[in-house]
C-alpha cells in the first residue's frame, strides 16, 4: 500500500507527539484450498503486539488475535469473542457477554479480566490506535463473561473500534514480559506464528493453530510477504508465485489485468484530497472567508485530474463520506463542478482579485509529481499562487503536526463506513483539525450525532461542510484486489485491504 501506508508510518509518529445475539463466528469453509495463502503486502509493521496495531497491518494481527467483534465485508458487526453486546439508555455503558471456552495459546483462560487488561493496555499503550479508546472511563468485570464498558460521553464508533485494533484480544500473561509480544504474539487467534519460518520484515508464515474454537479458515498456512514496490508484486501474480494482493497505482493495475490468468475486484475507497487545516486563517488568513474555500473547490479539474493521473480510475467527488456511510448524497459528489470563472469571481468578491499564495507541503510518496503540477496549475489559473515544499516523513511529522506551520495537506483519507469516525477524526478538534476551528452549525449537530447516529442530522452536517467548503476533496480512487486465479477475494468494507477471513479457493 504504497501511498497509504507511506501516511500511516508519517500519522503513527504523528499521534504520538500529540500525545446484538450470539451464534458461532467465522467464515464458512469453502471446497478443497491449497495447503497456503500467499499474500504481499506493502505494509510493514513494525511489531506484532496488539496494542501497535493498525488498520492497513490489520492481517497480520487477525491471524494471531480475535477481535472482541467480527466486522463482515458489507460493514455489519458479528459476534467473536464477545457473542452478546446491549448499550444503556444513554449509551455511556456497554456490556458485553463473552464466549466461554476459549483459550490462549499457553491454555490461559480467556475471560473478562483478560479483556479488562487488554483495553486498558491498548488505551495507555501509545500505539497509533491508542485514541480510538479515548473515551473509555473504566472497563468493570462482572463476572468471569461479563464486562461493562464504561464511557465518559457516546461514541457511536465503539463496536466498529471493538471490531478494528482496539478489540484485539492478546493474553495478558505476556503483559509483563517487556516487549516479548512484539515478535511472539501469543492469542487466540486462527493461527500461529512460525517464527522458524519466519523472516521479521521480510516474511511472515502463520501456521493453522490446533484446537482453535471456531470455525476453520480455508488454508492451513497463512504467509504475508513485504515488498515496496507493486511492479514486483505484479509480477509475483502473473508467475502464481503470490496468490493475492491489493494493487493502489493505476499503471500497474492496467498491467496485471490483462494476464488471462489474473482475476481482479474493484473496490472504491480512499479519498484522495486537500484537507484544510486553517480554516480560521491563523496561517494563511484568506482561508477564513469561505468564499475562498468555496473558490479553490471550483479551481481544480477533477475529472482531467482522475484521467490523467489515474487513467480515469474512481469517481470525482466533492464529499469525504463514502457511500456506504450514512451522510453520503449523491448529489455532493458534483457540488463543485469545474469552473474557473466562478473561481475568479468568488476571490474578486472575497477582495482578492489579485490573488494570495497557498503553501502546502509535499511528501512525494503521497502527492506525486503529476498531482502537484495539475494542482499547481489549476490554483494558477485563477491567481492563487500554490508552493508546494519538500518534506521526507521524519521532517513532515515536525512541521505538519508539531509546527502547524501549514494550512492543509493533500493526502489519502479512508472512507470509514461509520460515519462517527468520520466525525470526530475529520471535523472535531483533533490531529486533522489542528487548530480546532467550528462553527455554530457544527457545534449544533455534532452533540446530536453523538448521542443519535440520527442519518438526518448528518446528512445536514455533510451538506454544511460540503457548502463551506471545509475541505477540497479530488476523488474516489478505484483500487484493484488481484489474485493468480486460486483464489476468491471479497473486499472488506472500510478497509483497502480484505480481512483474512475474505479468503477462499476460487470455484
């Protein structure tokens, strides 16, 4: 995942100088598999302990650990190691009812204090997830399959972050030993790590672990190979040397679709875009007026921008919720149509007929070259002078972050299907809105999203933030998941990469 997750390592050291009814789970089996799934990846993470885990390494920390909740393909939440979940009336406490008879590895008990220990860990633990349990007050044991939730307000993303990294069941037995889980995780998860097998940063091999408690995975053996670059993982797929990968570059993916042995599924899910930061004008002042924001929507060219630079893979839009979230409408995908007259017009009437110059910085792994000549050419076009400056990850995190010395950033931002992700990571004051900006409207719904969920009251807070031009999103961007044609891959929603339990043989 070469641009995402070039912005992950950069927003992981980023967060750390900011400081239902039960049933069995797990996948149904399908018909005879080959002996291993080989997977690329280009994702390396850096440990294995559940509490460093992060949404585009997810994999490797599913085939080792259970997740308190199973998150199914279409978004919709399955019981796993907690097979019951019910919220109080005013959705500050959670209790969930949990699965008896599992085991971790060294055959310690899973249980509610286990469960305990892990999401107060993870909470304190620093990791880049750590924040998804910010509101998490206390976590109470009841009984040995029991445990209650405590918040200190609603979170309506609760069950989807029990469902993501935070859920992670790892054995608290392991707790005290220093970093031991970094590279010998120790779950309940489907599979082991074979660490004799395995070449830390190169090549993960997990074996099918035995007397695992629900339903069997297709494959006995489960590898996850790194590469950084995706020619090479094109052509580990043409020679059946890989079995399965997700290709990002659009070149790429034209040259891996024409094998006749190659099967491909589209999936829609980042949206690539410039994310406003300053929109009180505290670093470049003509931001405040929205006139302005409103302006650099109508610069660019969107559908050229996806033509050229991504041979017309995805769909422009001018909303960062998704389809599949709540406040998604159709009809903001086009709310700022190409048209640079209206762009002159609206910084004439905002006073700045004559222009005012726009400094971004530029991390080539995630805005490359062509990305930044169009938009430079494009803001040019109506008087807005944009600057890009150079920055490697070690000096991003610093001046993006630490120095706010910016007024936004293009980057790559997942199109969460819970739309209180969305919310409390794109709008509400936090690391992507540095500076804290609000307004009345925001402040008005926000509250009353938190608490409901309520579909109208997004679908308001969408189209206010899509007409205030809170942010200037480019596109959709169609990623392609291919496979040597063993292999039957269903997307994940929420996430580029499919979960290990979207793998089967292929019919």
């Amino acid at each position: 995942m070469k641009k995402s997750a070039a912005l992950a390592a950069l927003l992981t050291s980023a967060v750390v100088l900011a400081g239902c009814s039960g049933g069995q789970a797990g996948p149904a089996t399908g018909s005879a598999a080959p002996a291993t799934l080989s997977l690329a990846t280009m994702t390396l993470p850096m440990s294995l302990d559940s509490k460093d885990a992060n949404g585009s390494a997810l994999p490797f920390f599913q085939a080792v650990y259970d997740t308190l909740v199973k998150r199914e393909p279409d978004g919709a939440f399955s019981p796993m190691l907690a097979t019951e979940w019910a919220y109080d009336e005013a959705r500050t406490t959670l209790t969930l009812t949990l699965r008896t008879g599992v085991k971790f590895d060294d055959g310690t008990p899973f249980d509610a204090q286990a469960v305990k220990a892990n999401l107060e860990r993870f909470a304190k633990g620093g990791g880049g997830q750590a924040g998804t349990l910010a509101d998490l007050e206390s976590v109470e044991v009841v009984d040995d399959s029991h445990v209650k939730l405590k918040l200190k307000q609603p979170n309506p993303a609760l069950l989807y972050y029990l469902s993501d990294a935070a859920g992670l069941m790892a054995n608290p037995a392991e707790f005290a030993k220093g970093e031991a889980l970094k590279t010998a995780p120790s779950g309940t998860g489907p599979y082991d790590l074979d660490q004799g097998q395995t070449v830390i940063g190169t090549k993960w091999v997990f074996k099918r672990a035995p007397g695992y408690w629900g339903a069997k995975l297709p494959y006995d053996t489960i590898t996850i190979s790194y590469f950084d670059n995706e020619t090479a993982i094109v052509n580990g797929i043409k020679t059946g040397q890989l079995n399965a990968a997700l290709i990002q570059d659009a070149d790429q993916q034209i040259a891996v679709e024409a094998h006749p042995k190659v099967k491909t599924v589209k999936q829609e899910f980042d949206v690539q875009g410039l994310l406003l930061f300053d929109r009180a004008g505290l670093v470049t002042p003509e931001l405040k007026d929205p006139r302005v924001r409103q302006a650099l929507n109508h610069a660019i060219d969107r559908q050229t921008m996806l033509s050229k630079i991504r041979q017309g893979r995805g769909t422009v839009t001018s909303q960062l919720f998704g389809p599949s979230a709540k406040a998604y409408q159709p009809e903001l995908d086009n709310a700022y149509p190409f048209d640079q007259a209206k762009a002159r017009a609206l910084l004439k009437e905002a006073g700045l007929e004559g222009g005012f110059t726009l400094k971004l910085p530029r991390i080539p792994a995630i805005v490359s070259e062509a990305l930044a000549a169009s938009l430079q050419t494009d803001f040019g076009a109506v008087g807005v002078k944009l600057v890009w400056e150079d920055l490697d990850q070690g000096s991003a995190v610093q001046r993006i972050f630490r120095d706010r010395a910016y007024s936004g950033m293009v980057m790559n931002n997942g199109q969460s299907p819970i739309d209180w992700v969305v919310v409390k990571e794109m709008v509400l004051p936090g690391l992507f809105n540095m500076f804290g900006y609000t307004d009345d409207t925001v402040k008005s719904l926000a509250p009353r999203i938190q608490k409901s969920d309520d579909p109208a009251d997004l679908k308001k807070l969408n189209a206010h933030l899509v007409e205030q031009a809170w942010f200037v999103p480019f596109y959709r961007m169609t990623y392609l998941h291919v496979s040597d044609g063993s292999v039957a891959i269903t997307p994940q929603d929420g996430m580029a990469v499919p979960a290990i339990y979207n793998y089967a043989p292929a019919k």
